[in-house]
C-alpha cells in the first residue's frame, strides 16, 4: 500500500530530534503498511480514521487506497482527550 506524507507531517517529523525515534516510526508505518500487526486502532468520530501508537506519539492517518500520513504528536500526559 502507498504511504502519503502531509505537508503538516513532514513538519513535525522533522522537528523529532531524536534519529531512532523517527526510524521507529517510519518502521511502524512501513509495517502497517505491509499488513503486520501494529498497535493500530480504528477511530470513530474523527476527521482521521487510524491511529497508530508508536512510543510516546500517535500517527493519526486516513486509510483508503493509500495511507495518508497527516499528523504526529508526542503525548506527554495521558487522559481522556489522548488519542
């Protein structure tokens, strides 16, 4: 499946300054894309229909006939507004 990165993504991928941090996320998006299993969940309600969970961010992504990569934030406390 083809992997489409947003402008917004690009941007904050690159604004992780940690190296492994960003492999492991490019890592889980390649796997998901692939059809391994990932800590992937369905989101009801929301501009977004994925969300995948890597460490301490979330990939939030729309699946269709390709994965569109459009946001990366890092949770720093959990509750009930975390993705």
């Amino acid at each position: 499946m083809r992997i489409e990165w947003r402008n917004r993504a690009r941007k904050q991928i690159k604004k992780i300054a940690d190296r492994k941090t960003k492999l492991r996320i490019f890592s889980a998006i390649e796997s998901f894309a692939a059809g391994k299993p990932c800590d992937v969940k369905l989101l009801t309600g929301h501009r977004y229909t994925h969300r995948l969970r890597v460490g301490k961010f979330r990939v939030l992504m729309s699946v269709g006939q390709e994965i569109e990569v459009a946001w990366i934030e890092e949770v720093k406390k959990r509750d009930e507004r975390t993705y």
